[in-house]
C-alpha cells in the first residue's frame, strides 16, 4: 500500500516537472525563477574590451561579467623604487587606472567589485662614477586585476 503511494507520488511530480518544462519551451523562464539562473562570465580583459557592445544583448539582468588581466609594470626614479610603500603605490596607481579605464568602456553594467593579486616586484639601485655621483633605479612587478560588472 505505501509502495502505491510513493509511486502515485513519484508520477505526480514527474508529470508536473514534463508541464512545467513544457511552459519553459513554449513560455520562457518565469521571472519568479530569473533570479535562481543569474550567470558569472569570466573573460581577458585584453579580448572582452575591444567589443564592449556585447554587453547590451548577451547579458542578462542579474548576470555578473568578471573582466580578468595581467599588468606588468615599470617605474624609475632616484631612490626607493624597491620599498614596499614605493611597490605599494605603482601597484595602486596602475589598478586605480586600470579599473577606472575598465569602467568607462563598460558603462551599460554596474560595477560590482573590484581587486588586485600582487606579483613578485624586482629593483635595481644604480649609481653613476664620479665626479657625476647621480643615483637612479628601476622597479618592475606585476599584478592580477579582476572587476566584477553586474547588470
């Protein structure tokens, strides 16, 4: 007797899930089940933004775009390009940049979120001979930058 049940169970909401898919095919997505189907897009920034009009007919409302790239970087100076705080601020520098650039080509979504992975930095201290004495250096690192777009 339960196994009746069970069954009759099982048919009912096997025949629910056919109508339902059925209203799907014919219908499209409720918009009460949009919300539960929202999909995250990860491109190269370098192959996404050379066509920024993508955004207004692929992505769909609550979609999230995630634009990934590599920045490799130089800095000279005179002294510190080696220092932490001096790596700290050409790394900011070039991610404030890279994400403001980013937004201006992607103005039809939202900007969600936004951040940057450090890589290794080298630097190089040189010194001219005398009588010139003058200092410089050279700094290089690079970093990951990632930005979250929703729309």
């Amino acid at each position: 007797m339960a196994t009746r049940k069970i069954e009759k169970i099982i048919g009912i909401a096997a025949g629910l899930a056919g109508i339902f898919g059925l209203y799907i095919t014919i219908y499209g997505v409720p918009p009460w089940l949009k919300g539960h189907q929202n999909k995250k897009y990860t491109f190269e920034a370098s192959v996404f933004l050379g066509e920024p009009s993508i955004t207004n007919s692929y992505f769909k409302e609550g979609d999230t775009l995630r634009l990934e790239e590599t920045l490799s970087l130089r800095w000279s100076g005179v002294k510190s390009c080696g220092e932490d705080s001096r790596v700290k601020q050409e790394y900011d520098a070039a991610f404030n940049g890279w994400v403001e650039s980013s937004k201006i080509v992607i103005d039809t979504l939202r900007h969600l979120n936004s951040n940057f992975e450090a890589g290794e930095s080298h630097s190089k201290q040189s010194q001219a001979p005398f009588p010139s004495n003058a200092r410089s250096c050279e700094g290089s690192g690079s970093i990951k930058c990632w930005i979250e777009f929703v729309k």
